[in-house]
C-alpha cells in the first residue's frame, strides 16, 4: 500500500472555481470518478464539457498526516468529448 493518496478537484474553467476536493488511489481512479460524472446526463459535466477539467492539487501522506500541494491537469472534459465523437 502507498504511503500517500492523491487529492483531486474538478476546476471550472469559465467559473474560475474548484469544486470540493476529494480523494483517489491514484490519477487513474480519480479519472475513472471524474469521466463517471460526464456519462451521467443529469450532472453539469455532461452539458458543459468543454468548461471542466480534473486537476491533481495534492496528495496526503497517510502515515504523518502531511498535505503535499501540487497543481496539474490530469484530464480536460474536451478530451472526453473528442471521445465521444
């Protein structure tokens, strides 16, 4: 088992805001929950998808408790809906 999880939060890009973060194995698993909310009609992601994107802001260490701050794109709703073409 990983001593760290990753923290995650969908930024909306002509909001100008992240949505509340929260917590995955790994970039794969938070893909997996954020691509979940596109599938699902009844979401916002699924009728603006051009406007979200999955950013990795961190990840906490579970063994001391230490939050480790990093800010990257691990998937835009663009991507998802070339996809989907």
């Amino acid at each position: 088992m990983s001593e760290t999880i990753g923290i995650y939060a969908v930024y909306d890009i002509k909001g100008d805001r992240y949505d509340t973060p929260f917590f995955a194995l790994d970039d794969l698993n938070a893909e997996r929950k954020f691509v979940f909310n596109f599938d699902n009609n009844d979401t916002i992601f699924s009728k603006f998808k051009n406007d979200f994107k999955l950013m990795s802001i961190g990840s906490f260490n579970v063994i001391d408790g230490q939050i480790i701050t990093e800010k990257r794109t691990i998937i835009e709703g663009l991507q998802i809906a070339r996809e989907e073409k």
